[in-house]
C-alpha cells in the first residue's frame, strides 16, 4: 500500500515546534499537547510519508512571532502550515465559527498551490470536525475525528448553572457547533476516541448510530516521562534536567517553610471544572495533613491575574482567597507559570522524589492525561472516578480513584498514600511500568495507522462511506490547469433566434478539450436553468457553474452539483437583504421577479428601459448604495447583488482558490453583467450579437470583439488567443 500522507486539523489552539504554551487559557490545555505530539509520532512511523498539520495563522503582538509563520518546518515528514483567516489577532475558539468556510478555501488553495493533496484527514475539536466534513467532499478524501470535548454536555451544564439559552448561545455558538459534530458522525469514516465509556457521550447525538468508533488510549512520550530514579547517560542532558529540576525547586520552595516535606501535586488550567478549590478545602480542613505534606498547585500561566479572561481570573482569584481563609501562607505554594514543554516530566519527578501524591479532581475527565503522565514518573495518584481515569487505574494499579466532591473520601486517599510506605511503592513501581506497557504513543500510533489502512484498502482509498454522498472529481481538480475558460449562456454560447451559430464545432472543442483546460459556465440563470441548457443542449459537463450573476458557486461530478460555501460566507459581509428591498419598494418601475429568480444574494427585478434612472437607485438605497452592485441587462433585468459578488469575482476567487493564473483565463459574454469578467489580466471575447451596454468596446490586447455571433464568435476570440488552431 501506498504511504500516507496524512492532514491533521486543529484550528483554535497556539501551536509551533517549540515551547507549546499549555495552560495559558482554556483553548491551550491538553488537546494542543495530543495533536502535536500525535502528529510528531505519527510523522516516525514507517508507513507515513508526511504529516501536515492545518491550524490558524495568528500575527499578534501579545503573541510569539511563530504563530505568524505560514509554513513551520518540524522534521523532514512534519510540517506546521497555519491559513489566515478572520483577520490576524488571537481569538477565542467560539469566535471561529463565522470563518470557516473561509478556512476551508483557504485549506484547499494551500493544498492545490503546493501540490500535498491527502490521502487522509484527521479533526480534532467540533470546529476542525467541520471543515473536514466540507474537504472531505470537495476533496474527495476520508477523515477521521477527535471530539475532545461534546458541545451538547458543555451546553447542559451550562444551562444547569443558571445561564439562559440566549446567552450561551451568543457566546459559545451552540446551534452551529452541535449541528457540525452530528455532521461529522455521519461523514467521518471512525471517532477515535480514549476510553470505551467515552463512546457513550455521544449517544446524545441524532447521528449516533451513523458513527463508528474505535477507542485508543492516547499516549505519552515514554522517552520524556521517565521514572524518578532513572538515570540520564548523555552527560549535557544529565546538566541541562538538573538545571531545570533546581529551577523548578525553586520555584516552589520559595512558597514554604518547610520544602522538605512530601507534597500533593496538583496540575490543570484554571478551570472550575477542573475542581481545584476542593482540593484546597480538604487539605485546608485537616491539621495533619498538613503536617504531613505541603500542597503545590500549578494552575496555568499567569501574569497578571486582573487581566485574564473572566473565568480564568474567577478561578485563580478563588484560590488565593482559599489558601488565605484557611491561612496556608508557608504550606502552600502556587507557582505564576511552569514551562509546559521541559518543566512538566520534572514537576512529577521532583514531587515523586519527594515521596508525594498527584492528586487530579476534576468533576469529569475525558480521559485523564496528567495520570498517566504522574505515574509514568513513578508518582502515585488520587484521581476522579468519572471519566477515563475509571479505566486507567484498573489497568495500571497505580492510584486510588475517589469521588472528587466527596471530602471525606479524599482525605482518606491522600493520608493512605503518603504515610504507608510500601503503598507509596506499590503504586509508584506499578505506574512506571505498566504505562510503558499500555499507554505509549508508539503503540497509540500503530494501532491508528493500522485501523486507516484497513479502511482504505476496504474502501480503494476513498473511504467506506463514499458511495453515499457527491464529492467533486478529485484528480480533475488535481490537474495542473493552464487555462481556464468561461463563457456566459444566453446571448453567448446559445442564440436561438440566430438559430445557435457555431454552437456545434465549439462543443466538440470543449468535449476533447485536454485535461490542461478548464471549463466554466457563468450565468445569470439560477441553477435549476443552468442544469436544464446543460442537459437540452447536451454539453459537455463544466468543472465549475458560477450562477445567479456570480452570487453562486458549484464544483461538478457526475449528476451532482456542490455549492462552495466559502463563496457564500465571503458574500454574506455587510449584506443587507430586507433592508435593500424596503427601500426599492416605492420606485415604481421596478418589478420584482419570480421567487425562483431570486436567492440569498440576488434581488432580481424587471425594469422599465425608458423610465430607468440610476441616481433614483443610488439616493433610494441611501448611505449603504456603495456595498451593492446593481447589474442591468438586456434591457430588460436588473438584479441587486452584494458589492463582493460578480461573476468577475466569482472568476478570480476560483482562480485563487484552485491556482490558476488570472492571465490564463478565457472569458466570454454579450451583456452588461459580463462586463467585469474582462477586468485585470483576463483575456475576454465579446460575441458579436453583444447587447447595447457593450455597443462602445472595441479589439484591444485583452478584449477581442468578435464579428460571428454567439459560439461562433467565441471560437473566433479562441483563435484569436490561440486556444485552438
């Protein structure tokens, strides 16, 4: 079998090659971590020929420089490539959701552009889950999902917590994402997911049963997390860790009166699902336990805690309030920040050293990454029963599981652990063994390339559940393309009143026409008419339908017709549509078309040639005149579209987006709403019937008039620009 060349996605964390920075908000916990280090071991794997992995271009001041790098280099079978979009800052993952189609676009223009078109895509997050639903069915290409988190269960809880449907809704964008996870079940050929019980969380969704799923543990570099006693035989490594181990010794030692001690470990972002302030209650109500172990938390990364976002400021302001009412001063330490990529493995090493507990109590947890992370050192833990952390422990017997709201509980975990010493070295000898055995990112790695192969070997690559909905021809929009031709329907390609002069040599030339040459049809019928002269006239079928006066923009395959969504989101910007026809209500000579001539972008009229008044329009539209195009034709059409949409521009978005040179393109047409297809370094023809708006163009180096009329003209123009011979 072919090697894999294999897209991961993963849109809204801050991601780059060195130094993730863990734990700086809610968007860099530990889904940053798995996506990166699942693409760098996937990249080790022999039967991988390269990851890319797909997130967002960020240039921000606040922010490394390396988020604004668009193609980072990590080893010779691994690359970060970050698209721009929704503008250059940092923004939140909820704020993402308007911008997709623009990052889906911007996903396939990089692919086509640098010629690394997938052999398989992998999401991570409901965000990233639909954009692989869009490229897997423009590109004709099988993905996989991570879910990460559910917005269905962050939606309930929310509401549960008092917070009203509208404001959640504005704020976290519910309706969109919960509707993107059902379509990723339905489209997606498997959901990885970290544990048996975590399947169950998406049997909420209507599309449950179209979902298959296969869990795999996550893994974790055993190579990094290493026992406590472990001894490193590279003499500059050996210096490089005891540098970081007294830095990070430092730092929490400074906090305590008497360092010495063992201590509980607590490790999350500031999170109040994370729990953190029950772990400070426990600890702050008993005497012994204090005398028995300080208590160390490493809540994220902080600077300042009065200019962190509302929640992350919440939950640190509530734990510095704990450890001062239950006066902790001395026995408890809360480091501002920790260095996510090198500190972490230490953290648990220095701790373990110490004799000490890890402690994660968070109310559910997914999987439970820092628990096999802690016992990998050889640390023993106190973990939260619900969530993954229920099938970790079985398997490795190096912890105990509590319920984490039940004190009582808790208490008695941590005291069994830290006063009974071969406890202590039950759990710790059995944490550092059994991950190695269970939880590597190698095994991990091969149970996934495993499961892809099967799939595309059952499937000829294409995914098994292909056979059920329309993708574009993939290895036509492969093709290097060297010209792209467009013509206009009525009036150009076909005049039946001239009895369609031309219209049969024109239609042998496009049906033996090479794979270096594209066609496209541009209209300003919808696409029902489209479909309908395609099939009366028996034309070969085009790559791409630009329709509706450039408002619309299909791929073909077959008898299928794919819409370009990201078309449709790059016109919905500063669109007002019940606004523009309230204020053409009162020009009189106006008449408004039938429903099926208009659409979300299009407001088409029938208009009275003598009574015509372009200033009229312009003072009725008012202030917002200048964000609409209004495009007269043939005497006899008008139609209000968005300033953005032309078949003009409909061209050139084409052109970018499927690499293909404006000066290559062929353009033909006859009326006023052809007229911006001939703009910049387009080569146009205009057929001789033309209408009246193009009465005054003449022959120039990038405008050929021709003297036939409809397809004869336009084979005339071809000639002309010696397209044909």
């Amino acid at each position: 079998m072919a090697k894999l060349r294999i897209s991961l996605i993963n849109i809204h964390g801050l991601l780059k090659g060195s130094g993730l920075e863990i734990g700086r908000d809610a968007d860099n916990g530990g889904q940053t971590k798995y996506v990166y280090e699942l693409a760098e071991f996937l990249s080790q794997h022999e039967a991988v020929e390269h990851v890319h992995l797909f997130t967002r271009l960020i240039d921000d001041k606040n922010l490394s420089p390396e988020y604004a790098v668009p193609i980072e280099i990590i080893n010779d079978k691994l690359d970060i490539r970050r698209i721009s979009f929704l503008g250059k800052k940092y923004k939140s993952k909820e704020q993402l959701w308007e911008g997709l189609d623009t990052f889906v676009d911007g996903v396939v223009q990089h692919i086509k552009l640098h010629d690394i078109f997938p052999n398989w895509i992998h999401s991570h997050y409901g965000d990233a889950g639909y954009v692989a639903s869009e490229l897997s069915t423009i590109l004709n290409i099988p993905f996989a999902h991570t879910g990460h988190s559910l917005g269905f269960h962050k939606k309930k809880k929310l509401l549960e917590s008092g917070l009203s449907e509208e404001e959640i809704e504005k704020k976290f964008k519910f309706e969109q994402r919960i509707a993107a996870e059902d379509k990723t079940l339905e489209l997606s050929e498997f959901i990885v997911t970290s544990t048996e019980q975590e399947i169950e969380t998406y049997r909420v969704y209507k599309n449950f049963e179209l979902g298959k799923y296969h869990a795999i543990s996550p893994g974790i570099d055993t190579s990094k997390f290493v026992p406590y006693y472990h001894q490193e035989q590279d003499a500059n490594k050996q210096m490089e860790e005891e540098q970081r181990k007294y830095w990070v010794a430092e730092a929490i030692s400074k906090f305590l009166i008497n360092p010495h001690k063992p201590f509980i470990l607590a490790l999350s972002r500031p999170d109040r699902h994370k729990n953190l302030h029950t772990l400070i209650d426990v600890y702050g109500k008993d005497k012994e336990l204090q005398s028995i172990a300080n208590l160390v938390i490493f809540a994220g990364i902080r600077k300042d805690i009065s200019k962190m976002p509302e929640s992350e400021k919440n939950v640190l302001t509530d734990l510095l309030l704990l450890m001062d009412k239950y006066d902790l001063y001395g026995k408890m330490a809360i480091p501002k920040k920790h260095d996510v990529e090198n500190e972490v493995s230490i953290i648990y090493r220095y701790a373990a050293e110490k004799r000490g507990v890890f402690v994660n109590l968070a109310l559910h947890e997914n999987f439970g990454l820092t628990v096999i992370e802690s016992a990998s050192s050889g640390l023993p833990v106190v973990v939260t029963k619900n969530g993954g952390p229920s099938e970790i422990i079985p398997t490795c017997q190096n912890g105990e599981l509590v319920d984490p709201l039940n004190e009582n509980e808790i208490k008695k975990a941590l005291r069994t652990i830290l006063t009974n010493e071969s406890q202590w070295k039950y759990y710790s000898n059995n944490g550092a063994i059994n991950i190695q055995k269970h939880y590597s990112w190698l095994s991990h790695v091969n149970q996934y390339v495993e499961l892809i192969n099967e799939n595309l070997s059952l499937s000829s690559g294409s995914g098994l559940k292909k056979q059920h909905y329309p993708n574009i021809n993939i290895e036509r929009l492969k093709r290097k393309v060297e010209h792209l031709f467009v013509s206009d329907i009525d009036g150009t390609l076909i005049e039946p009143k001239l009895n369609n002069p031309g219209l049969k040599e024109l239609k042998e030339h496009l049906i033996n026409r090479t794979e270096k040459m594209a066609f496209a049809l541009a209209s300003g019928r919808n696409l029902a008419l489209v479909k309908k002269v395609i099939d009366e006239e028996q034309f070969p079928l085009p790559d791409f339908v630009i329709c509706s006066v450039g408002t619309e923009i299909y791929y073909t395959n077959g008898k299928n017709y794919i819409l370009d969504k990201g078309w449709a989101t790059f016109l919905a910007g500063r669109w007002k549509r019940e606004d523009i026809v309230n204020r053409l209500k009162g020009i009189a000579w106006l008449r408004l078309q039938e429903e099926e001539a208009q659409n979300p972008y299009k407001i088409s009229y029938y208009y009275d040639k003598e009574k015509y008044d372009y200033e009229q329009l312009i003072t009725v539209l008012g202030t917002g005149w200048y964000k609409v195009n209004i495009i007269p034709s043939h005497g006899e059409f008008i139609d209000f579209i968005p300033k953005r949409a032309s078949k003009g521009n409909a061209v050139k978005f084409l052109c970018r987006k499927w690499a293909i040179p404006l000066s290559n393109v062929i353009a033909a047409g006859d009326s006023g709403n052809d007229i911006d297809m001939f703009r910049g370094s387009v080569k146009g023809i205009i057929v001789g019937n033309r209408s009246s708006e193009l009465a005054k163009y003449e022959t120039t180096k990038s405008i050929y008039v021709a003297k036939g009329s409809a397809s004869l003209g336009i084979l005339e123009g071809l000639k002309h620009y010696k397209i044909i011979k």
